[in-house]
C-alpha cells in the first residue's frame, strides 16, 4: 500500500503487414497457340479482417509454365494489387491453385490432289503431290505417311469426291496438333 505502481515503458514492437489473398479468379482452357498466356476469368476479391476497407484491383495476368498441350495444366497469376483505407496493413497474395487445359490446334494438310482414272472396278484413287502442313509461327512440324484416297463408289462420274486418310504429323512440336486430311479433292472416273 505504501507504492504507486508505473506500468513498463519504452516498450516497442512491429506490427507487420497480414497476408491477403486473392480469390474469386479462374484460368480458361484454350486452344493450342504457341504463347504461354492464360486467359482469367471471374472477379477478383479479398476478405480483409473485420471491419477493414480493402478490395483487389489491378489486371491479373494468367501464364502457364510452358506452350505445349496439357490437361489441368498449372497457371500462375501475378497482376493484381489492392486499394482502400486499409490496404497499406496488407500483403496482397496473387490466385494460387489454378490450372486450365491446353487442348491441340487443327492442322490441314494440304499439297496433294487426287488423279483421275478409267474405271476399274475399285474405289481407290491416286494422289499426287507433297503433302505439306504450316505450323503456327515456327513451329516444327511435317506431314508424313502414305496418304490413301477412296471415292465414295466405284461407278463412272465427273467430280467424283475423294475422301483421304494416312498422313500423321511428325517434328517437335507435332504433339500439339490434331492433323486434317486433305478435303476438297474430287476427280473422275471415266468408262473403260
């Protein structure tokens, strides 16, 4: 009873910003196009502690880690910042746990057209020419294969359609591809 008690002073401490993640965005699957970027989708939003005036905003950009096809394949976020009264208490934390698919871009052969013959009693039909494919810039990739053409019956006509099947890709990138057999290819059939 005989003291006034004085509470410690000259006491000091951080206080260090909380960690503040982004939510609410999603990665968009894509076709294959030779770039690694990611298409994002959705609103970008953050939760801050109780009564905080904070929200997200800024441009997201998605990249997946590489061009090549792929299912589920991870996207990483970078992009996005925050605003509000209580944004400097903060650490903004990018999208995390993203992944979208790249799926194979079309590729048509072309080069190649079918012959016209005398009439022999099969359906098969020649081709001639090299087959060829244009990849998307620069990308490795050939047609190769023995291309085969069928008409679609054996009997005599003019302008008969030729459907064709055999060609496959092949080169560094073929992977990344679905090849299409050469279409619009018609010849006739004459009498023998």
């Amino acid at each position: 009873g005989n003291y006034n008690v004085l509470q410690p002073t000259g006491l000091t401490a951080d206080i260090t910003k909380a960690d503040l993640q982004v939510t609410g965005v999603s990665a968009q699957n894509k076709v294959y196009d030779t770039n690694t970027t990611a298409a994002l989708s959705g609103a970008a939003t953050v939760s801050a502690l109780s009564s905080d005036v904070v929200s997200a905003t800024g441009v997201g950009v998605g990249q997946f880690a590489d061009k090549n096809v792929g299912t589920g394949k991870g996207v990483t976020v970078t992009g996005y910042t925050l605003t509000g009264g209580d944004a400097g208490n903060y650490n903004v934390l990018q999208p995390t746990g993203l992944t979208a698919d790249i799926t194979k871009a079309d590729l048509q052969v072309a080069g190649v057209s079918a012959q016209n013959k005398v009439y022999d009693a099969t359906t098969s039909a020649t081709l001639t020419g090299v087959a060829t494919v244009t990849g998307l810039s620069g990308d490795t990739v050939s047609a190769t294969g023995a291309g085969a053409g069928q008409f679609a019956n054996k009997n005599v006509g003019a302008g008969k359609a030729v459907t064709v099947t055999g060609y496959t890709l092949t080169g560094t990138d073929a992977g990344n591809y679905n090849v299409l057999q050469p279409t619009g290819l018609t010849a006739d059939i004459t009498k023998a």
